[in-house]
C-alpha cells in the first residue's frame, strides 16, 4: 500500500470521527439552542461607570469567521452585564437579534462546565484497541494500529479543545439568553470555570440588588 493511499485513508476517518464527535457533542451536551461560540473577549469590571460590568464576547467557529469578523462580516454574540439591564445581542450574516433585560425581570442564572469526557473514554479504548493490534491480538497489519492511535490522539486534542463554558439567564416570561463558549486557538484568550462563575456572581449580587 502506497503512502498516498495511507494518507488518504487516515484523513478519511479523521473527518468521519470529527463528524461523529461533533454530533456527540450537540446531542449530550443539552445545550438546546443557545449559540455555540469560541472566545473572544472576556472581561469584568467590578467598579465601571457607564460601561460594562461583565463583557463576554465570542464569534463562530473557523477561520472563515475570523475573517469575515476582521472584514466587518460579524457573526458574534455579545453578552454584557451593565448596572441595571442585562444587553445580548447575536449577529450572523443575514440576522441581528437585540434583547434588553432588566435584572429585576430575570428569574434565574445559569452558570456550567461541559467536558465530553466520554470523548476521552473513546479515545482510551482506541489507544488500547492500537496496542492489541501492534500484538497481533485484535488485527493483522499495522495500518489499523497507526489509524486507531492517530484517532486517540485526535480524541484527547477534540476533548480539549472543546470544553465548553456557559452563561445564561432566564427570565419571567420564560426566555433564556446567554452565549456558550469555549478557547479560541487564534484570539488564544484563556478563561477557566473560576472566572466565569466570578462573573456569574457579580450578576448574582446586581439581579438580587434590583429586586
């Protein structure tokens, strides 16, 4: 078997595999339909005057919406905390949804961090799938052994590259707004459980103050 065709045959179940994590992950995660984001703005202002209190802001995956955002082409949501109203809006390239609510119309917050460690399980049973058939144990060859070991490693970057962070409100009228996020590899802006539930409960303290 020629280079080529092992080539060709890994980069075919690398893209099946994503496409299957990727479905794996839309189904557990229960997400529902708040927008899937990547990171790129995060800040908390304790103190501001006028501005944002809480500032979250992320973009579409890709790098086709990373340029399309440089351009001008948005497709972003904006999650913002001021003193008296919660603002979020959501951009895309043919819709713009603008919601203000006042804290003293929200009801609950929600604040989660999703892991698909199932994802790490997968690519366990892989690696150790690769070690049986390097024996001789499970296949002949050591093609499914190369392909299988590229797979768990493949599973353990998908797992990290994808632990997603959520802030959301719900309010009186029964709506949920709010953005899930997780790292940008080019805005490369970090941001850990710790810190969002910091913000979560400066959103906390203005919504019990409003009432």
């Amino acid at each position: 078997m020629d280079l080529i065709t092992v080539i060709l045959e890994m980069i075919g179940a690398l893209v099946v595999y994503w496409v299957f994590l990727g479905f794996g992950t839309a189904l557990f995660s229960g997400f529902g339909t708040l927008p899937k984001r990547v990171l790129q703005n995060f800040r908390i202002n304790k103190t501001a005057r006028g501005t944002a209190l809480v500032r979250v802001v992320g973009r579409a995956e890709g790098l086709i919406s990373f340029i399309l955002t440089i351009m001008g082409l948005s497709d972003q949501t904006h999650f913002e905390l001021f003193e008296d109203k919660i603002f979020y809006r959501s951009n895309s390239l043919s819709l713009q949804i603008v919601n203000t609510v006042m804290l003293d119309h929200v009801n609950h917050t929600i604040c989660t961090l999703y892991q698909p460690i199932w994802v790490l399980v997968f690519g366990a049973l892989q690696l150790l799938a690769a070690l049986l058939s390097l024996l001789g144990v499970a296949f002949v060859g050591s093609l499914p052994a190369l392909i299988l070991g590229v797979l768990a490693l493949f599973s353990a970057y998908f797992f990290w590259t994808n632990r997603f962070l959520v802030m959301a409100i719900k309010t009186s009228s029964g709506d949920t707004f709010g953005i899930v996020f997780k790292r940008s590899i080019i805005e490369n802006v970090e941001v850990d459980f710790g810190k969002v539930r910091n913000a979560m409960h400066l959103v906390d303290k203005k919504i019990l103050a409003a009432k």
